[in-house]
C-alpha cells in the first residue's frame, strides 16, 4: 500500500493551490466567507478557467480539454471545491460534452463542444418530469416525427438552470413499444430559438433560483440534433451517469465547510472567549471530521482504482449517500455555530450579520437537496441492495 | 496512491484465512471458552511457528521485518474466527514497548521466545479510576536497594492472568495526573507479593486484576529511562487501538457478511426477508458503515507508527471511533435482523457481538477519541493563525 500522492502529482497540487491565490480579489473574499455566487460570477469563472487551459480537466486534449490523468483530475477537483470557488455548471462540461465527444457526429462536435468550452452557451438538463423521477424511464415527453425534424410536447421539471441556458438536452420518448426503456431518444434543443419551449423558474428555499420547469408546445427539434440511435436515449442517459462518480458525494466541499465551521465558531463570542474554546462544540466539529475521514480515506480507495484503471469499486457507491449526508450534517453544524445570527438571512445588513455567515442560511437550505438530486440516496441504497449484495426483488 | 495489498500480504492474509476455516472455527473458541486459560498453548505455539507472531519485528530479533499494517491484516483474519490467543496484548502492546525501549538482554530474554510462541506477555496500565486517561497513574515504583518495589493495582489486565513477563506503568514521581514521572517496568507474572485475580469477561476472554503488594524487581527491569514512559506508553495503548480496529474489523466483516446471507434464506410471508425493502436499507447502511471502518483501519494502521504523534493520534482515534460508532450500528443491526435466535448463545452471532463491544471499549470509546481528537494541535491551527 502507497498513502502518498507520486512525486508529480504533489507537484500539480502545488500549480493548482499557486493559481487559486491569484484568484481576483472579489472571487477570494466570497469563496473564503463560504459565499453562494451567482450565475453570472459562475460563468465569469468559467472564463478565467478556460484562459488557463483548465475549463474541461475531464476532456482529452484534441477537444480543447486538459488531458489530465484521473489523479489530477481529482486534486483540480478538490482543490476548487474546498476552496470554495463557484461550481461551474456541469451539464455541458462534464454532462452533454463527454456525451458528444464519445456519441456525437463530428458535426455535433464542431458545432456545440468549443462553445461549451468557452462558456459561451449554456447547457441545461431535461430529465426528469412530474411523475418522472427516481423511476426516470417512465418519462413521457413526446417526440413525434415530422419530416426531418421531432415535435417535442411535454414537460421536463428539475431543469436546473433552464432560466439560463442556451441549450437543453432532453430524454424523450420516441416509441411507445418494448419496454419503457427502449422508446426514449437523446435530443438537443435550441431554447432561445425554438418557439414553444417556455421555462420556468423555480425560487428554491434557499432564495435563489437553480432549478426550473420546462414546457414543450409543438417545439420543433431537427432530427439531426439526436445524439446516438432513435430510442437508443437511455444508454446515453447510464453512459453519462457513469462520468466522475468519484466527485458526487461533496467530500472535498465538505473538508471546506469544516474549516469554515471553526472559522464562525473562532469568531463567535461566548462568554470571556468564543465558541471555539468550548469542549462540547469542538467535540462536534470534531465527530463530523472523523466521519469525513472515513468517507475521504473510501474516496481516495476508489480513486486509487480508478488510477489504475479499473471499473468504479464496491466502495465508491457508498460515497454518494454518506459523502451527502455528512456533507449535510456539517451545514447543520454551522448553522448551530451561529447561535442567535442563524435568525438572519442573505440580505441582513452586514452589522447584524457579518460576511462569512451571510449565505450559511441560504446554503443550509438548498444543499437539502444533495441528498435527493443525482440518484436519491434511498435509490443509491436499492441499487447497493440489489448489485451489491444480491438481496432478492 | 495505492491501496492493493502486496503479494506477500495477500498470502498472508489468505494462509490465515485458511488456518482460521480449518483449524480454528468458531467451534475451538467455545471449547476454549470453557477453559481457565481461555486460550490454547499448542496453539499459540503453532502460530509463533508459522511467523505471525513475529511478523512486524525485526529481523534481528527473529522477526520477520514488517509493519504494523501486517499484523492488522493477521489480526483481521483471526477476529473473523473470534480466534482467542492473546495476540493483541503480547505482540502488539507488551512486546511493541519491549522492542522500543528494551536492551539487548531485555530482547532476547523476553522478546525472542514471545516471538516463538513459547510464553505470552501482557501490559498493565488502567486503574480503577484511571478510566481512559493514561496519565492517571497511582501505582508506584520506589526506588530501593538500587531496584524498584511496586504497590497497587491494575485492572483488567489482557491477558494479565496467564502473561510470563508483564509490562507496568508505575509511577516513579510526581502526582496522580502528572504526565512526567511514569516508568515502565517488565515484572515475571509469577513475582512474589503479585497477586493475579481472574475475571471472564463478557467475550469469554480471561482477563485479570493484579495487585501489586510490595513486588520487588532488579534494576534490569526498567524499560527506557526512568519517569519518560508516558509518550510510549501512549503510543502501545494506540498501537492497542489499531490492532482493535482490526480485529474487529473481522467481527464487523462476519456479522454483516452472515447477516446478508440470513436475509436471502429466511422467508416470511412466502418470501426472503432480505426483499423487503425497509431491510434492504438496513443492509445498504450495515455495508457503507462495515466499508468505513475497513477504510479507517487501513488508514490507523498506515499511520499508527508515524513519526508525528498527532498524525498517530488522529488517525488512530478516528478509526476507533468508527469501530464504535460505525461498528455498533453493524451489530446492533445483525442481532435485529437475525431476530430471536441472534440472541440465543448457540447462534455465532451474539458471539461476534460480544467480542466487537469489549473491543469497543478497550483503548478509549468514542467519546474518548472524539475528545483527543478535537484537543489536537492541528485541530484549529489553521483557523487560528488565519485570524
């Protein structure tokens, strides 16, 4: 066994954590008060990503991605995350992007990969529907044939940042034969430019706007946007679940709230000194880094595979529930680190509440949904019972 | 990085394995059970034969050379067979200080025939008050005729009623709590004015209170120097620690792996229970928390000799604190799933159960840990000196 990072990979750590302190001051101030950014802050670090070569570590080269090994790929990954810097949106990046690189036709490739680079189209997901969710296969959008093209009629919901997005690639159903899975399609649709495709936003209870509704009227798609075969949509839909399991249980995010956790209880008065001299709050903080240990040293198994090029072990389809559930533990933490200021709100002036609680609320609230988005964790639990240890139907 | 196991652990691990189905179900840990000794001689012989015992000394000392990780990997295998030779208190714990700080003669006296399976030894360091806190020490050691005579008493001593030589904590200075001011000591279990009171613990284990009444040994007998015997005597307990996770790490395997396999046979309702699926999440969890307390453990028993003691120390306390933590929701859950004959003494189950709570408790709950933890140096040095 080999605890340590090889020599270069400690190296690249180096180059890593030597550009995040060049960060633009602004970005720094926000990413060290645990701070939610905007879409637009999300897109202008997009930017400066894509100036440094950095916008796509899970690409290969040719397409204008960074060509890293899968060890870089993860300390980029938990560098940025524990540093708290603006997640860029994955659906083009990391979702539709390696979708097209390996399905796509050599004009989708041209056509939608170096826009999605640069950040210069937005991509947003449909795939779920109302009473489409944990059982996704039961989808009903309709995609009808007419001449060349698809008519789209239907609903997609969860389409996180739809309100945004350029681009939506949808799940839809182009056959009502066989079994649910067989008749669904992978489509892309231009949503600034197709009539009959309205969205929606939804406020979340953290006061913002992430996800949102999507409604298909006679919206028309040419045929040539599919990706993959007709009704070959849902093997599309498991080949992009696939894409960096490693990443989604918040682990890296998480050793980041834990530090800024102890940041709020070190400024917290109590009594003579402040939260962070107090016994009983430090053993807290101190139970959930255990925990995050355990999670990080399952991560790095399953990272030290996947380096070796095997397929996802036992232990990385654990990560997903309790990498979100510790995740979600440590934000309840620092909202009890707070004490009487987990009363305030994003917009309380900041003499009543200072910058580095100011989002703690916010993101308290939305990260409940770490546990339900990308497979519930009660879904992530009957696949472990059923793949893993082959309990019966 | 890499976490596979070589190939001359591998077939350790698998040689164990095999020697635990064949010659050490858990039938030979009832019979012994039964027993004053609670453990075999012939057995533990064998196994200094077969190099086990010996497996993360040097070479030198005839040993075979490795680290600490392989006798986590031995110790695994043996929980998984609740095998009761008292590997934990006399390779990992007696013999660990006995190497560190023992002279030639101490070695080759105490050690080589340890190592050979020839005699057993054991470290006695808790007091009844002392709980958790290893500074807490009122055993003494007066200095006298050039030697030490030792007064007190230590409870619940692994393997403290059938060790040849014992190591002790005895304080030669200061007071009650004081860090400074503790030796270690190597006294023959069957010293005059040492009295051994045995105790069967709840895992069928034999363990002993030894009263100390004016026990006299050499000079020759101080481990290391005089009133330094604190930070190594924290470093065995930990080593202790580690080794505990890893024999549990075997109960926590069994209890889970054997819990599955009554979920798929037992029917109820013309169905396996294991289709259930308030039972199937149950199992979902019993899996995550036995894989975090495999991670934690091979992460303990990397760094359990590490050069930093608070790299030892965090990584020893968050691996023992998921055995107890994690660990417990492993075999709570067994016992329900099992039902009624989980509770019965012919089942193996409530066996592994028993085994895995002693463990638990050993070497610092999780409370204890927790609270080493958070008084880390590391713990807050990063806020603080951003501030």
């Amino acid at each position: 066994m080999e605890m340590d990072l090889a020599p270069e990979h400690v190296a690249f750590r180096e180059e890593v954590l030597d550009f995040l302190a060049e960060m633009p001051a602004e970005f720094a101030r926000k990413a060290r008060n645990a701070h939610y950014f905007s879409h637009a802050e999300t897109m202008e670090w997009q930017r400066i990503l894509h100036a440094k070569g950095w916008a796509a570590p899970n690409w290969p080269a040719e397409h204008g991605g960074t060509g890293w090994d899968v060890t870089r790929r993860f300390i980029f990954t938990e560098e940025l995350a524990r540093a708290n810097t603006p997640e860029l949106s994955p659906f083009g990046l990391v979702m539709v992007g390696p979708l097209l690189i390996e399905f796509g036709t050599d004009e989708q490739k041209q056509r939608f990969l170096p826009k999605i680079l640069s950040g210069d189209e937005v991509w947003c997901q449909g795939y779920s529907e109302p009473n489409a969710g944990s059982d996704l296969a039961s989808l009903q959008l309709r995609a009808d044939k007419d001449g060349s093209d698809y008519i789209l009629n239907g609903q997609k919901t969860w389409t996180t940042n739809a309100q945004y997005a350029d681009w939506i690639f949808v799940l839809a159903r182009t056959s009502r034969e066989g079994r649910k899975q067989e008749g669904i399609s992978f489509l892309l649709a231009d949503i600034q430019n197709t009539d009959g495709i309205d969205v929606k936003p939804f406020l979340t209870t953290g006061g913002t706007t992430a996800f949102s509704e999507t409604w298909f009227k006679d919206a028309r798609v040419p045929q040539s946007n599919r990706v993959g075969p007709e009704n070959g949509g849902w093997s599309m839909a498991k080949a992009l679940l696939g894409h960096e399991r490693t990443a989604i249980g918040g682990v890296s995010e998480s050793g980041g709230w834990i530090q800024h956790v102890k940041r709020i209880a070190l400024k917290t008065p109590l009594g003579k000194g402040t939260l962070l001299d107090d016994p009983g709050f430090r053993s807290r903080i101190a139970a959930l880094e255990m925990r995050l240990r355990a999670v990080t040293m399952a991560q790095n198994r399953s990272l030290a595979d996947a380096q070796l090029g095997r397929a996802p072990g036992p232990e990385s389809s654990i990560l997903k529930i309790v990498g979100t559930e510790t995740y979600q533990e440590i934000t309840e933490l620092a909202m009890d680190a707070m004490g009487h200021d987990a009363l305030g709100w994003k917009d309380s002036p900041e003499e009543v509440l200072p910058d580095h609680e100011k989002w703690i609320a916010s993101r308290f609230n939305y990260l409940r949904a770490c546990t339900i988005y990308g497979g519930s964790n009660e879904i992530q639990r009957n696949v472990i019972a059923k793949r893993i240890l082959g309990l019966p139907s | 990085m890499n976490f596979d196991l070589s190939e001359e652990q591998q077939m350790i691990v698998d040689t164990v394995a095999k020697w635990v189905e064949v010659q050490s179900p858990v039938e030979r840990f009832r019979k012994c059970r039964e027993d004053d000794r609670t453990w075999d001689r012939e057995t533990w012989a064998a196994m200094g034969e077969y190099g086990w015992l010996g497996v993360c000394y040097d070479e030198d000392i005839g040993g075979f050379g490795g680290d600490f990780l392989d006798a986590a990997l031995i110790l695994e295998q043996l929980g998984r067979g609740l095998v009761p030779e008292p590997y934990i208190p006399s390779v990992v714990m007696g013999g660990s200080l006995i190497e560190r700080l023992g002279s030639d003669e101490h070695q080759e006296r105490f050690l080589t025939p340890m190592l050979e399976g020839k005699t057993s030894l054991a470290l006695a360091y808790a007091e009844r008050q002392s709980r958790y806190n290893l500074s807490d020490c009122l055993t003494s050691a007066h200095a006298k005729n050039g030697g030490y005579v030792l007064a007190g008493e230590k409870t619940w001593v692994l393997n403290g009623h059938a060790a040849d030589q014992i190591v002790v904590a005895a304080r030669t200075s200061g007071d009650q709590l004081d860090d400074r001011g503790i030796s270690l000591f190597v006294v023959d279990g069957d010293a005059a004015n040492l009295t051994r009171v045995e105790a069967k613990g709840m895992d069928g284990h034999t363990t002993a209170l030894l009263r100390f009444e004016g026990v006299e040994v050499g000079p020759d007998r101080l481990l290391g120097e005089v009133d330094s015997g604190l930070p190594h005597l924290e470093w065995a307990v930990d080593r202790g620690a580690a080794a505990a996770c890893a024999e549990g790490q075997g109960c926590v395997q069994e209890l889970f792996e054997r819990t599955v396999a009554y979920l798929k046979q037992r029917e109820q309702f013309e169905v396996p229970i294991g289709s259930f699926q308030a039972l199937q999440h149950r199992a979902a969890d019993m899996y995550t928390e036995t894989e975090l307390c495999r991670s934690t453990m091979l992460l303990a028993a990397i760094q359990v000799d590490s050069d930093d003691p608070e790299i030892r120390k965090a990584e020893v306390s968050a691996a023992k604190a998921q055995l107890t933590r994690g660990g417990w929701f492993v075999q709570e859950n067994a016992i329900q799933l099992f039902g009624g004959i989980g509770v019965t003494d012919e089942q193996d189950e409530g066996l592994y159960f028993k085994r895995l709570r002693v463990l638990q408790g050993l070497f610092g709950d999780a409370d204890h840990h927790i609270a080493r933890f958070q008084a880390l140096e590391r713990f807050d040095a990063a806020v603080r000196s951003e501030a």
